[in-house]
C-alpha cells in the first residue's frame, strides 16, 4: 500500500531542489537588473513554501516501498513540469498558461523544443532558468534529489526500480547505490570541461554554461535565435558535437573509460555497433549533400555530423536548416530521431541498445525457426539477456510506435499538415526537439493550437518516463480504487 | 519532524502567512509598476497632447485677432494675437520640457521655425502702413498658408504622442494582465495547500483520536496495553505512552487487590 504522506514528502524534496535552481536564476537576473526579477523570486519562494510543508508534519522515514518510489517518480516529474512553468506564466512576454507549461516539460524532459520565436528577448535570469530545467532533467530529478539525501534502506533501491531502467543497470557494473555517483561524476564533469572549452572557443561565460548545460543534457536550448548556427565557429561545433555524442552513451561506460575500466566504450559491442551506425549516417547525408551541390565536400561533412548527432543523441541543436536538404538525407535523419542514443545516457528516444537487441532477437527466431529444439541465448556485451527483459524492450518498442502513431493521428485531426504532425509526434516522443515541416529546425511549435501543445507535452512525458512507468502507474491507481 | 502539535500548526500557518506575503508583495510591485506605466503615459504623453491643443487654440485665436485686426478693431486684434503668442510661446516651452519620444524633439523644432515665421508674417501685416487689399493679399499668399503649415506640424506633435499613448495603452494592458499572474498562481498554491493541510490534518490529528476513540470502544484488560498504533511522535504519542502506563498501573493494582 502506498502511504501517501511518504510521496508528499519526498514531492516536498523535489521541490525544495527545483526552488534553488529558481533562486540562482533569481541571482543571476538581480544582477543583471532584469525585469524577471520579481517572477523568479516569486516562484521560488512559492516552491520552497510547499517544500518545506510537508517537512513539518511527516516523520522521518526509514524506508521506501517499490510503489511509493514508483509514485514518487512519475509525480515527480508531473509537479516539476508545473512548477517549472510557474516563473514563464508571471514574466508573461510570448508565455500564455499553454506555452509556458510547454517549455517547461520541453526543458524537464530535455526535449528542447519551444514555443518562442525570439530566444533573445528572455532576460538572462530566465535563460538560466530555462537550461536549468533541463540541466535538472538530464539525470532526472530523482536522481538529484538521491544525491543529497543520506542513504536509507529501499530508498535508493525502490527510485532505481522505477527510474533507471533495467537495461541500462545492466552496464553499470557496480552495485545500485554507487550508480547515483558514476552518473554525476560524469555528468558534473563533462558540463565542467566543456564550459571551459567554449569559453575558450570565444563564447560568452554565460553561454558556455548555458550551452553546456543544453548540450550534456541533450535538451538543445539555446540562447541564440539560430542556435549554433549563429556562431558560425566550426571548432565551437567540434566541441558541442563531441559532447552531444559523449553524452548519448551509456554514463557507466563513460565512466569505466574516464577510470581505464576494461569495459568500456571501446570494448562494448553495441556502443562500437552505434558508433559504426552514426558514422555511416554522416558519410551518406555527405555524399547526397555534395551530390546535390548544395555545399562542397567539407561543408556537407560539417553540416551532416552535427545535425545526425544532434539527432541521434536527441540533443537537437541546430547548424542548418534540414528542411532543405533531400528526401534521402531527411529519412536517415528521422531514422536517428527514433533510433537515438544509448540507455544509461542522458538521450530519449527509443535507444540503440534496443533496437540493437531488437534484432539480435529476431536473430534468435529465425535459428529457432530452423532449429526448433536448440538453444539460444540472447547476449549483450557477453552478458545474457532474461527472458523477460527480452519481452520488455519488445513491448517497449511496439508501445512507442503505437504512441507516435497515436498522437501523429490526433494531430492531423486537429488540422495540422502531416509532414509537421508526423515530425512532432516523433520529436517529442524521442524528446529530440526540431522536426520538419512547421516545426523544422529553424522554426518552433508556436503555431500550433493548444490542444496540439498539451497532446505534445504529455508526449514529452510518455518519452521521458520511457511510456510504462506512466501506464504502471495508472494502473495501480485504478487497482487501488 | 517530531515538533509538539503547536509547532506543527504555528508552522503550517506561518508558512502560510508567508506565502500569502510573498503573493502580496509580488502582486503590489506589479500594479505599482503598471501604476508607473500609466503614470508615465500621462505625465509624458497626455502633457505634451495637452500643450499642442493649447498651441492650436491659441494659433487660431492669433488667426482670429490677425482678422479682427484687419476688419478694423485694432486694438482687440493686437490685443489677442499678443496673448496668443504667449500662450504659444508657453507651450512650445512646455512641450520642450516633457521630451520623452524619438522625434519629438525634431517635431518642436519644426512648430517653432513654422509658427515663427507665421507670427512674422502676422506682424508685417500689423505694423506695415498698407492699404486693405495688400493687406488681404498678403494675408491670402503668404499668411493663410503658414498658418496651415504650423498648424500641421503641431498636429503631427500630437499624433506622434497619441500614438505612443496607444502603444503605451498596450504595455499597461499586458502589465495589468502579469499583475494577476501572481495573484492566479497564489490562488491556485492556496487551494493546493489548504488540501495538504487538511491531509495532514486528518493523517495527524483526527487519525490518532478515532485510534483512540477504536482502542478505548475495543480495549479489554488482558491485552494490557492500548493499541492506539500512533506513528507521530507529537503529544498523541505522549498521551498513548501514558495511557498504558495508567493501563499498568491500574493492572498493577487489580492483581495486588486480588492477591
């Protein structure tokens, strides 16, 4: 049984966390003396509020069940989104109630799609505000909430039942309580690094964070109208895009690396397998751009390996307007929006090692099929894959069409061309941000009606909480009625 | 935290207090910033439409003195278009001390150099000795049509400030709807925290009474204690505690009685 007083609490914590990120920005916009000032004050003040209430009454807890974890984690992200709307909707500018609640699950689940048409307008304090949305939903708010509560009995373990997924253990190799550390080690370290970098490459401190924040995130805000794209600066692209594609693999295999572990990125057969996989993507959207004529040889190579990692890592920064590119270049690019990064990285999306499983799966069938009574074992990285696991990344693949089918249905109904209804099914639900159509690279979702938007941000949702830990949620609900 | 029901409840309502501050506070800086807004279209923009209804008035009462002038009642004439100048002359001055738009500046420059060669013309007109039809000619060649022009350039200064008035009219609107931003969120965190509150009520307070009420309706003295089963650790466990002790004691007492 779930005791309510138990999830309150811990909603209590996460909101407390998101109110501190809310002060920094508030921070940040004082001393730009900026009229967001008072907006952001407001809401972290609202937040700490509610934080702290449940503090008063509930007692300390000793230990967490599976469901209230289970709870904790969907509601989580529920409140968050609201409450990361709260700051948008006060400041008012391009913010109506729907677009602000927009944003703030398009940052919360590092999708980085939006509803603004001038990034620029935003006072800085805002800006923040808004990477930090997804800086907090790069690893999950969960996450950050375990690293700074002590270590409790179930606590950690019934949060990594319901948060981390059960693929994605698998190459952490180390027990569930240190997987808190691996990721934020490699998290902290790699916005550190590249923050450096980009200052160094000429950018801005603010936006050097800010993009670092975007890019290890995989959310893809930016501060600038045209992205990266404004920058013009290929050695700034090199580094965004070497972090976009550090930050689509598996945290644990980064870390093994970072720590000269023997499994590593460079021993790990999917992670070489994705790694041959976007090569290949790059080389063909190369050779069809220089076919095509629209840039030389060079030029076609810069553009392609930032916009397919872009993609595949769901990050969704942007160097050029894809819309523009043929028919060819554009399908590889949705491939990569549906295929995306790996498990155990900050990515949406269906993920490489699924798909990677998918068919190792079929594989198993077909000598099935020809050899009824043999015995096969599906293997990954030379570990076995349980039946049951097997069936779950199944399942898990036929939901996630059937949600992007599902919503690319509702949006047409809603009278919306199907390039764009098409495109934003799929890049909310792989939280990767830009589509095609009216929702292309340059462009953003404002145009689309409010119905549109709110479908779109549950999509967002679904693709964040990788769809069952919604439905499980739902259904315990409906089983304790 | 294991506070005393007091603490618990003196808590809740200073949380609530200070969330109601914050709402207050926030909401009274946003109409006081729309205040400033409106504030600032009047005195910047309705004082300088004012000062060009004023110009235009008098403008055309200097026109009507200049008329009367001509048709013979002299001293009347000069008598209005001095008056007129001066009102003139005081509200160019007072439109150059309320320049707050782009162009406004250039727009008075240009009524000054208009008007001062109007009443230029109007004066040659006065103080030349000719006869009625030259004074009429020139009136209907020269006069007539500076009069127009200076009576263009200053509707052109109230146009501009009008216009701004309405882009203005714009801002406070959008000001006044972000005023009620504050106010909507407050509301809806008020509904949210009376819920928690009343949830935490029951959980913490009705919950461990009707535990009471149960134990008391159920006890029998062979189980010894009350099973209350109060979680907190607030005066409802102090009471449980308690309770069992006077239990014990009075058990105590029944076993030595009946020894």
């Amino acid at each position: 049984m779930v005791r309510t007083r138990v999830v309150i609490k811990y909603l209590g914590y996460i909101l407390l966390f998101n109110a501190l990120f809310l002060f920094i920005s508030a921070i940040i916009s004082f001393f730009n003396k900026e009229n967001s000032l008072n907006a952001l004050l407001f809401s972290a003040a609202l937040c700490a509020t509610l934080g702290v209430f449940p503090y008063i009454f509930v007692e300390k807890i000793e230990e967490i069940r599976f469901h209230e974890g289970l709870s904790i984690s969907v509601l989580g992200w529920i409140i968050t989104c609201i409450v990361g709307m709260i700051p948008y909707f006060i400041w008012g500018g391009e913010f109506t109630f729907t677009n602000a609640l927009f944003e703030s699950v398009s940052g919360y689940t590092t999708t980085g799609a939006s509803i603004l048409n001038n990034v620029e307008a935003l006072p800085k304090g805002l800006l923040f505000w808004r990477v930090s949305t997804s800086f907090i939903g790069g690893v999950g708010i969960i996450l950050f909430v375990l690293l700074v509560l002590p270590e409790k009995k179930g606590v950690q373990s019934s949060f990594y039942r319901s948060e981390v997924s059960d693929l994605s253990k698998m190459s952490f190799r180390t027990r569930s309580r240190h997987i808190t550390r691996i990721i934020a080690t490699v998290y902290f370290s790699l916005i550190i690094v590249e923050t450096v970098l980009l200052k160094l490459l000429g950018m801005s401190f603010f936006d050097a964070v800010c993009h670092s924040f975007s890019t290890i995130a995989t959310s893809g805000f930016s501060t600038k109208n045209r992205s990266i794209a404004s920058y013009d600066n290929v050695w700034i692209e090199m580094v965004i895009m070497f972090f976009m594609l550090i930050s689509s693999l598996h945290f644990g295999l980064v870390y093994a690396t970072m720590t000269r572990k023997k499994h590593n990125i460079f021993t790990s057969r999917p992670t070489r397998m994705y790694m041959f996989v976007v090569a290949i993507g790059i080389l063909l959207i190369t050779f069809q751009l220089t076919q095509e004529k629209m840039f030389g040889f060079w030029e076609s190579l810069r553009y392609a390996a930032f916009q397919v990692v872009a993609l595949t890592s769901t990050t969704g920064l942007v160097t050029a307007d894809t819309s523009l590119w043929p028919l060819f270049s554009i399908i590889l690019l949705i491939y990569f929006s549906f295929q995306c990064g790996m498990v155990g990285s900050t990515a949406g999306g269906i993920k490489f090692d699924r798909i990677y499983l998918f068919f190792s799966s079929f594989n198993k069938q077909l000598k099935l099929i020809l050899h009824p009574n043999g015995i096969y074992a599906l293997k990954m990285d030379k570990k076995v894959i349980e039946h049951d696991l097997e069936l779950q990344i199944i399942v898990f693949i036929i939901l996630y069409i059937l949600t992007f089918f599902t919503t690319s249905l509702l949006l047409s109904a809603m009278g919306i061309d199907g390039v764009t209804a098409f495109s934003a099914s799929f890049a909310t639900i792989g939280n990767v941000g830009p589509g095609f159509g009216g929702v292309s690279s340059f462009g953003n979702y404002a145009q689309l009606p409010d119905a549109a938007k709110y479908l779109l941000s549950a999509n967002m949702l679904l693709g964040r909480l990788e769809i069952m830990n919604v439905f499980a949620l739902i259904v315990m609900l409906v089983r304790k009625k | 935290m294991n506070g005393s029901l007091k603490i618990k409840i003196l808590l809740s309502l200073s949380l609530l207090i200070l969330m109601l501050l914050a709402a207050g506070i926030m909401s009274m800086l946003e109409f006081r910033k729309m205040g400033d807004s409106v504030d600032r279209v009047l005195k910047n923009n309705y004082q300088s439409i004012e000062s060009a209804k004023r110009m235009t008035d008098a403008l055309e009462r200097e026109d009507s003195g200049l008329l009367l002038w001509m048709i013979g009642d002299r001293d009347s004439g000069i008598g209005t278009i001095h008056r007129s100048d001066s009102i003139i002359t005081k509200a160019i001055t007072d439109a150059l001390a309320n320049i707050t738009e782009t162009n406004e500046q250039q727009s008075i420059s240009i009524i000054i150099d208009a008007y001062d060669k109007y009443h230029a013309s109007v004066i040659n007109i006065v103080e030349k000795e000719n006869s009625v039809v030259e004074r009429k000619q020139k009136y209907d060649s020269e006069t007539q049509a500076l009069f127009f022009d200076t009576k263009e350039a200053i509707n052109r200064l109230m146009v501009l400030n009008q216009d701004q008035m309405n882009r203005q009219s714009g801002i406070v609107k959008e000001k006044s709807r972000r005023a009620m931003m504050p106010a909507i969120v407050s509301i809806a965190a008020a509904i949210i925290f009376a819920i928690l509150l009343n949830f935490f009520i029951t959980i913490y307070f009705i919950h461990p009474i009707r535990k009471f009420i149960n134990g008391v309706k159920e006890y029998y003295p062979e189980q010894g204690r009350l099973n209350a089963h109060v979680v907190s650790k607030d005066e409802f466990k102090i009471l449980e505690d308690e309770i069992n002790i006077l239990i014990s004691r009075l058990l105590r007492k029944r076993d030595v009685s009946n020894e």
